[in-house]
C-alpha cells in the first residue's frame, strides 16, 4: 500500500528558514525579517534549529490588484 506524504489535518509542516526562502524566491534574511517583525511565527526545536510552518509561509502571500480591481489569480 503508498504511503501517504501529505501530513495529517491539524500537523504542522515545517521547515527551514533557507527552504521557506527558497520556496518563496527570497533571501533567507528576509525571512528573518520577517520572524523578528512578528509576521511570520517561528518554531524553536533546539538551541540552533528554528523552523517555520509551510502554511504561515503560504501567508504571507497576497494577491496582486489588477487595475480592474479584481485580484489576480
């Protein structure tokens, strides 16, 4: 039987600040940024190791206004 990769409904998906600026083509510092100006929530595991959830990351995105109005999917 295929194992299932998604994670269950209710469980964080995290990863790391470098995948989180990887999968939104930025800078890790801006994800940093973005950390320290409490706009995105970060996940201590350890003394060194931070992580962010994939759906806080997917946040952050906005739809750009068209000059209609309407957003632009």
């Amino acid at each position: 039987m295929p194992r299932k990769t998604a994670a269950p409904a209710g469980r964080r998906h995290l990863v790391t600040m470098e995948a989180a600026a990887d999968y939104l083509g930025v800078h890790p510092l801006t994800i940093r940024r973005r950390i320290a100006a409490g706009r995105l929530k970060a996940y201590r595991l350890g003394p060194r190791t931070i992580r962010v959830d994939l759906a806080d990351v997917e946040a952050l995105l906005q739809p750009v206004a068209t000059a209609s109005g309407d957003a632009d999917v």
